[in-house]
C-alpha cells in the first residue's frame, strides 16, 4: 500500500479506502463488517469513511462495534463521516447545514462511532439555503472543540468550494482540504475544468466514491442483475435504470479485453485507473464480503501498469468524441 497526502494537509490516506455506503448494516451484519475492515486494516488501508444519512444512522454504528471488536491504536486509522440529509424530519433538522443542525447532529455521529472525535467531517451535499459562512463557521467551532480534526466538502461545486475557502482565510478559520467527489471511468465531471483551480491553486485533496460506478464496472451486470447484487437491494431500485444501460454496457464489454491483456479484473483495471488522476488522494472502495476486499486491494498491482497510449485507448472507449 502506498498514501498520499490529502491535498496540502498534513495527513496521508492509504491510496486505496473503504467506505461503508450501501453494504454496511443493508448487506453486511457486524461479523462480516468486522472481517471486511480488518482484511483492508491488513492490507494497509487507514482510512474508513461513512455518513450519518447511511442506513438511517445504523451503518455509524456497525462501524463503531467492529472498531470496538478490532481495538485498534487510534493514531494508526481515520474515520469519516458527513453530514446533511439528517435523521429527523424537523425544518431544521433535514437536508440543512445549518449551525443547530452540525454542532447537534457531530455529537449523535461520534455516539454511534464509539469515538472521541473524527478525523475528517464532510459536508455531504451543499446547501443553498444556508449562507456558506455560516457553514464554515459551524465547522470551524466543531474542530476547536476537538470534536473533527479536519473538514470538507463532498458534492460541492468549485465556486462554493473556493468560497468556503477564501471565507475561511478572511474570518483566520480552519478551511476546508478535502472533496469527496464521485470518480469513475463514466463520471468524471467533478474533476473537469473548473475545478483546476481546486485541486491545482488550493492544493485540496479528494476521497473519490463510486470507482466501480454502484458495480457496474465489474462487468456483474452485463447479463442483467444477479439476486446478490447491490442492484437487487431492496429500497434502491433507481440503480436499476442504471446498471442495465444498454450504451454503458456495452462499454465495460470492449473494456474487458484490454483488462484481461493486463491480467487484472475489470474491477482492479477500474480501480487503478482512478489512481492515474494525481488529484486523487485516496479511492473509496465498497465491499459486502471479505473475499471482495481482497480483490480490490489487488488493483494497486496495476497502478504501474498503465501507459499513455493505454489511458488514451480507455478514453476512447468512455469519452464521447
């Protein structure tokens, strides 16, 4: 395993992470939460991300059980969490960043975490409704009383990214260091043009989600959904449209020989191929079982592996001319 630095902090991540979105309490119980996190800790990875809006709170705290099980040195991991959508139907309790909302809602995360603090805490989605300062004030209170050691953004556009920032640096407040973007061979917008001055000027770091685009870069759905598949869980039907899309799939399909020329899965080929990105500081990977783990840490074999005549064929297979 290798780790990058996240952005200009001073904190490396493993360049590969794994994230609990979907799997942890929907697909996977503690006992297999608790192999799947020690199988990555084994493999290198020091970062574990997660959201309060994940399976309604319960996915925090599966996760903070199995750190209870592993019991390891707290200096040695990173935790994660974000915060917006909320657990409570109040008007300021949902779908907010407000000040009530953070300040209250960081206390009901570190409870279900079992932990002192976290160490990055995310914005998960940005609010329109809330002035940007008073967010990065909130933030900023939150990280002073101990409670996060750094903050973020996830889903932001780069203008609110840069604003955030520059109020930070007006007010002398902790500023964000972080996007957590989607990242796959499909989507790739969140690191397009307006953000250069992002990732290159701000130096900010990314935890990129969805590598394998909710699977589909496996090459699993090519043949429809299978029963044991994040596609056929109940409750996220809206994936469906998606993993069965005929153009998409033909894609992963012309994709394969070029996978099996390296001797990697599609998975591992995808995976690797998010890394190329020096902007990216870390891939979050997801998993429902042990064994599927230790596959994607497999990727990091082929992260050598790709020239800049093989990144311009994938290209041409997945950018539109």
């Amino acid at each position: 395993m290798k780790y990058r630095h996240l952005g200009k902090a001073g904190i490396q991540v493993s360049e590969l992470s794994l994230g609990s979105w979907v799997t942890f309490h929907t697909q996977s119980g503690i006992e297999s939460v608790t192999a799947m996190m020690a199988a990555a800790y084994d493999a290198g990875v020091n970062f574990f991300d997660n959201a309060e809006g994940y399976a309604g709170g319960k996915s925090e705290e599966i996760m903070g059980a199995a750190l209870k099980n592993l019991g390891w040195r707290r200096g040695s991991y990173l935790v994660s969490t974000k915060l917006f959508w909320g657990l409570n139907e109040g008007p300021n309790e949902q779908n907010t960043l407000n000040r009530k909302y953070l300040l209250e809602s960081i206390d009901g995360s570190l409870r279900r975490l079992g932990l002192d603090y976290v160490d990055l805490l995310f914005c998960h989605r940005a609010d329109p409704t809330t002035p940007i300062e008073e967010t990065v004030w909130a933030m900023h209170n939150i990280i002073e009383r101990g409670k996060a050691l750094y903050w973020g953004t996830s889903e932001w556009e780069a203008e609110d990214i840069l604003s955030a920032i520059d109020i930070a640096e007006r007010h002398h407040l902790h500023k964000p260091v972080v996007e957590q973007p989607v990242y796959n061979l499909f989507q790739r917008h969140r690191f397009g043009p307006e953000y250069e001055r992002v990732y290159r000027d701000r130096r900010y770091g990314s935890t990129t989600w969805s590598p394998l685009a909710s699977g589909l870069l496996t090459g699993k759905y090519n043949k429809g959904i299978p029963a044991d598949s994040r596609g056929a869980v109940e409750g996220l039907g809206w994936l469906q449209k998606e993993l069965t899309d005929a153009e998409k799939l033909a894609k992963v399909s012309a994709l394969e020989p070029i996978a099996n020329s390296m001797g990697a899965s599609l998975a591992q080929l995808s995976l690797a191929w998010c890394l190329q990105n020096p902007y990216v500081s870390t891939v979050l990977t997801g998993a429902s079982r042990v064994e599927q783990v230790r596959e994607n840490m497999k990727a990091l074999d082929f992260v050598d592996s790709f020239t800049p005549e093989l990144m311009n064929e994938i290209d041409r297979l997945f950018v539109a001319a």
